[in-house]
C-alpha cells in the first residue's frame, strides 16, 4: 500500500498556551486569563490558545489516516523548541514533507519514523510538534493498510510480546484542583490529581504550608468519596516551586516532603518536578542530590523528572544517572512517537517508572495514539489528555483504551480476523 497524498488542516488544541516564565514572576490571574506581559519570545500573552495542525495521509486504496501535531501547553521553555503557531509551519508541511512521503509504500512504520525524526529543512531538524503529528499519522497508515490496531503495529516492530491490558490513568485537575479531584474519585481514576502547583506565593505556600493542606484534604476526600478499596496513587507536578521555597536546600526540601508522605498516607505518593536547576545537567546533579537526602531520612515519596528531560537522549540520561524513580515521557517534546515507544522500552528494561504523559494542550487524536503506544509497551501510567476538566481527557484514554483491548482479545479468539 502506497501513500497517495499527505494534506494538512488547522486545528485547535484542548488547552491553551501558557508563559510558564510569566507565571512563575508573579503574572496575575484575571478570570481565565494572565494579566501582565510575556516573557517568553514567540508569546502574544501570557495565555493564548493552543493551536494544533492535522496531518492527512491519503492511502491508495482510499482511506484517511491521521495525526497531530501539537506541543506542550508550557513551550519554549526548559530547553524546549519554540511556541507552534498554525499559520507558521501548515506551508512547510505541504512544501518540505509532503513530497517525500507521496508514493512511498508503507511497509514499516518503524524506518518511516526513523525518516521524519531526522529530517532537515535548511539545515535545521523540524519542529518536535510537526514530528510528532506525522509520525502519528504514519503509525495509522501502516495500521490501516495492514487491518489491525496501531497497537498491534508497534508490538510486531518493536517485537513484543502483546498482553492486551489496561495502564493505569492518571487525571489532571488543573487549577480547579477541589471540584476537579472530585471529578476524578468518582470516576475512580488510578492517579491523581496533578494539581499545577506552578506558584510559590499562590498555590504552595512559602514554607509549602498550601500544598501539605491540600494533600491532606485531597486524602480524607479520597476516603469520603471513594471508599475503603479505592486505592489511587497522588502524583503532584510542583514545577520547581519547592526548590524555590525552600532555596534548593535539599536536606529541608527532604524533611518537607516526608511531612507530605504523612500528610498523604494511606496513599502512595508521587512529586513531579521538585526542583528545577536551569539546565539538564544542573537538574540530574540536583535530583541525585535530593534522592540521596531523602534515602538518608527514609523518605519514601516517588520523585518524577519532567523538566530538562525532554528528548529520548536526556530520558535515557536521567536513567542512567539513577536521577529519578519515574521519568514523565513528554510526548510531544520528543518528536517522532518512535521515540515515545523507545522512551518506554528503556525505562523499564533499567527499572524506572515509565509515566507515559504529554500535556492538556494536545488534541483527541494525539491521545487515542498515545493509549496504543501505552498498550503495547504497558508502561507505569498513562496521562488522561487533552484539557483540564477530567471528563474528556479521560473519556477519550479509557474508551480507546477499552476499544482496543478488545479488538485485540477479539482477534486472538478468532472472533474477528
């Protein structure tokens, strides 16, 4: 099966474009909005919409595949590439990319990949946003052409062994961080709630008095709603506000989060992005340091690595550097979905959580993939994405989910073929 034609159509995003600089300086909230000036180049407000593009591959027997292109609500930061307008990358699409696929067979999705994850145009790799919609939409084509599931594409490339089994989802509340958990426990999501504690001043409290308070409203909450065999785990994203608070004092940000630990039992719990030093190689000799202060005081709360480890060769790093007990594998910073499922593969051959995530400003699409990669390499979590209002990030991951598990158990009986 041949490619006939690769076209593209603007699309918007579940989320929004945020200045995550601004935010940390103190931009004021107004309503939805950010009052205050940008700081990030590319930024028109510290807030603006999230823009996304779809990536058509006409096949030759007729079908459409799709993918899209997205990227992080937080762009441009933390060695990130640039804030991903439509109107800025849709003409290179159609006059750089479109004509190397147009009449390639679709044979592997896996040498397609490797193509478009190293592809320049003047010199320069294309944008991470444009790699991950296209590698996206090359994932569906082989899919279609071969009749099964994306899922089962990836498990025949990257030879595993396919054990068709639901990943545990992890729901995000945003900054309506109380009615949003309880959207979440009702609905039993595994993990929760994120919660986007992004300001010292606002949401973590200057000695983290705010976040130790949430945490313990968020477990009696767990209790009340949810019953004694609800068992979810708490995953917080700090961005870095706890260094901040507590000036990279590791030995105080270790003391602080075994108060979280006892604040959170009985429940596990995770913390994303506790310190953030500035650069890759300043956040895994950070992290280290801080995994080593906690070990001495037996602190048992999971630290998350997000930021500085974006692509698959700084995933790999942190690994390596025994820099964290989970690595948040942000989908869209690392390109081509190839490197996604590789992402995964590594962290759990050398024992670190593989937490499969992403973020609120990619698009429907974007997430139905992303839940046939976790199928098919089974990694610790999965994010419930796109948005911030619980329902439809997880309404979207669990019912893909559920549709291809079945299709695949279904095909393995011989009830389909």
């Amino acid at each position: 099966m041949k490619i006939k034609k690769v076209i593209a159509s603007p699309g918007l995003t579940g989320f929004y474009f945020d200045d995550q600089k601004a935010i940390k300086n103190d931009a004021r909230e107004d309503g939805f909005a950010y009052l205050g000036e940008p700081m990030t180049p590319g930024f028109s407000a510290v807030r603006q919409r999230g823009e996304s593009i779809s990536v058509m591959i006409i096949l030759e027997d007729g079908q459409v595949a799709y993918g899209d292109c997205a990227a992080v609500q937080y762009s441009g930061t933390g060695g990130r590439d640039p804030l991903f307008l439509t109107e800025d990358f849709i003409p290179r699409i159609e006059k750089y990319v479109a004509p190397i696929l147009e009449g390639r067979e679709l044979n592997s999705f896996r040498e397609l990949a490797y193509e478009i994850e190293h592809l320049k145009i003047d010199g320069k790799r294309v944008h991470t946003a444009i790699r991950y919609g296209l590698t996206q939409a090359l994932l569906d084509a082989v899919a279609r052409a071969r009749k099964v599931t994306m899922a089962e594409v990836i498990a025949e490339e990257y030879g595993l062994t396919l054990e068709p089994q639901p990943v545990p989802i992890f729901i995000q509340t945003g900054d309506d961080r109380y009615i949003n958990a309880d959207k979440g426990i009702i609905k039993r999501a595994d993990v929760l709630p994120h919660g986007l504690i992004n300001n010292v001043k606002t949401k973590l409290g200057a000695k983290g008095e705010k976040l130790k308070a949430y945490i313990e409203w968020l477990r009696d909450r767990i209790k009340q709603l949810g019953g004694d065999d609800y068992k979810p785990v708490l995953h917080i994203d700090v961005y870095g506000t706890i260094g901040l608070a507590f000036n990279d004092d590791y030995t105080a940000i270790a003391e602080y989060l075994k108060t979280l630990e006892e604040a959170a039992k009985p429940f596990k719990l995770r913390i994303e992005g506790p310190i953030d030093a500035g650069s890759r190689e300043g956040q895994i000799e950070a992290m280290k340091k801080l995994l080593a202060a906690c070990k001495e005081r037996d602190v048992n709360v999971e630290l998350v690595a997000d930021e500085w480890c974006n692509t698959l060769e700084d995933i790999k790093l942190f690994v390596d550097e025994e820099a964290c007990h989970m690595v948040q594998i942000k989908t869209p910073d690392l390109g081509g979905i190839n490197n996604v499922i590789e992402a995964i593969l590594y962290c759990k051959e050398h024992g670190v959580g593989a937490y499969e995530g992403g973020t609120c400003n990619e698009t429907d699409r974007s997430a139905q993939i992303c839940t046939n990669i976790a199928i098919a390499t089974q990694p610790t979590q999965i994010l419930a994405k796109p948005g911030m209002g619980v329902d439809e990030g997880l309404m979207i991951v669990y019912n893909e989910m559920q549709r291809v598990i079945t299709l695949i158990k279904a095909r393995k009986e011989g009830v389909i073929s």
